[in-house]
C-alpha cells in the first residue's frame, strides 16, 4: 500500500477482506494456520504509483520448496485491485527483488524470498476479489 493511503484502505476493510478469503481456506482445508500466517499487508516506504502487485508464497511439500506466484493488478494507482492478471516468473522475480531491495527489511528475510522458486501456473486465473470476498462471508 502507499504511504499516504494505508491507513484509509487498512479502514475501508481491506485486510479484513483478505482475512475472511484466508479463514475460509483454512477451514476448507483443514489446515493449522492462523490468519497471520496467510495475510500479510505492508505500507510502504514511498508512493506506489503503478499497477498493485500480489505475490503469494506457497510450500510444495512434494518437492519440498517454496514457490513463488505472482499477479499485478489491472488498475492503476490502486494499493489492491479488484482483478489480477498472471505475472510470469522471470517478471516477478526481478520484481520482488527490486522490491525487497528498497524495503527495510532484515537480511536474512531478503535471501530466504530471493530463493524462492517462482513458478509457472498460467492455468490460475484470479477472479473478482469482491466476488471471492461474498463467498468468503
């Protein structure tokens, strides 16, 4: 989220959004999480005047790693979008370290997310939030 607009959209019930899409998965699931384990919204240090962008990290317990997907918004000068498109993994890895190198963040959060492995799931297609959001309620 900018700066100047965090606090108003953390107000509007955004993280509360995400909190409820999160408590759902965990129950359909049947998974030992707490929410805070699945949401997680920064301010950031400066402006934000692109595209948001969402990346979500997921354990493959197959392959026993880390992976990475990411999407960007299709609205600009928003801090969450209501739609999202895929980001392919060349993309969003340059991104996040981009990213994470101008956040204040400790070292070694910053090498654990630089080897992640950022996967490839162009089937995925993120719908409505709003729609995920109602379901969720």
């Amino acid at each position: 989220m900018s700066h100047s607009n965090a606090k108003n959209e953390l107000r509007e019930g955004y993280y509360r959004d995400f909190e409820l899409i999160a408590q759902r998965s965990i129950k359909k699931y049947e998974r030992y999480f707490e929410v805070s384990d699945l949401v997680k919204i920064h301010q950031l240090p400066y402006e934000w005047d692109d595209y948001p962008y969402i990346f979500y990290r997921v354990r493959d317990s197959a392959a026993e790693r880390v992976k990475t997907i990411a999407f960007r918004g299709l609205e600009k000068l928003e801090g969450i979008a209501n739609k999202y498109i895929y980001v392919p993994p060349a993309y969003a890895r340059t991104i996040a370290k981009a990213i994470l190198a101008d956040a204040p963040v400790p070292l070694l959060a910053y090498k654990e997310f630089a080897d992640d492995e950022f996967d490839d799931v162009r089937e995925l297609v993120v719908g409505d939030l709003r729609e995920q959001v109602e379901r969720a309620r």
